[in-house]
C-alpha cells in the first residue's frame, strides 16, 4: 500500500472516530473505529468498527443507514476531490483476542508433569 493511501486511511480513522463519538449514541455498548481501508481510487472506503457489549447488528445498521451524514462531516473536515463511499463493517478482532486469552489462562490452570530429575 503507498503512503499516501496510509495517510488517507489514518486521516479517514481519525475523523470518522471523532465524528461518531461527537454525533451517536449506543447505549450499552462501546463503538472504536479500530481501521479504514480505501480503496486506490478513493471512491470506497470500509471502515472496521470494534463493539463491545450489547447489539452489534443494531450499531452497524445504524452506522450504515447515516453513512452519509458521517460522510458529509468528514468531508467539511478532510480535503479531498473525493469522499469515499463509506462502509462500516465488523471488527471481531479484540473479542478474539479475549478469546485465545481466555484460553491460555484455561491452560495455564491444567495440572503439569513433575520435572524430569536428570541424572548423569
């Protein structure tokens, strides 16, 4: 990826957070724009959006119902000829991580075998 589409993406994250923290409510969950990815041509833009608690369909529908309202307050905000299409979509990366966590803390409470006593 070049560093111009990087600096796009960081730039999008960043506004689309501030925009959805400033703008929506979702009470009983905890909403983090966790990465935008763009498109090369800048016309589309997913952004992956991390909720935690109660209701993930419900946050992702409303995100993507007032896509374009976000769009229009990022777009005052970022200079560019065009501002991406904006789709929001599921980040499930951090409830994985509890996951394996979970599970490592599972296996490190499995009894272990005595060490071996190494005689010569």
């Amino acid at each position: 990826m070049s560093r111009r589409l990087d600096k796009v993406n960081e730039l999008l994250k960043r506004e689309i957070s501030s925009v959805v923290q400033k703008e929506f409510e979702f009470p009983g969950s905890l909403v983090t724009v966790s990465a935008v990815e763009v498109a090369p041509d800048l016309k589309d833009a997913k952004v992956w959006v991390s909720i935690l608690g109660k209701g993930e369909g419900l946050v992702l529908e409303k995100l993507n119902k007032q896509h374009g309202l976000i769009q229009g307050r990022v777009a005052k905000r970022v200079v560019l000829r065009n501002t991406p299409v904006l789709r929001f979509v599921q980040d499930a990366s951090v409830e994985r991580g509890v996951d394996v966590v979970n599970l490592l803390d599972e296996v490190a409470k499995l009894p272990t075998a005595p060490p071996e006593d190494e005689e010569e």
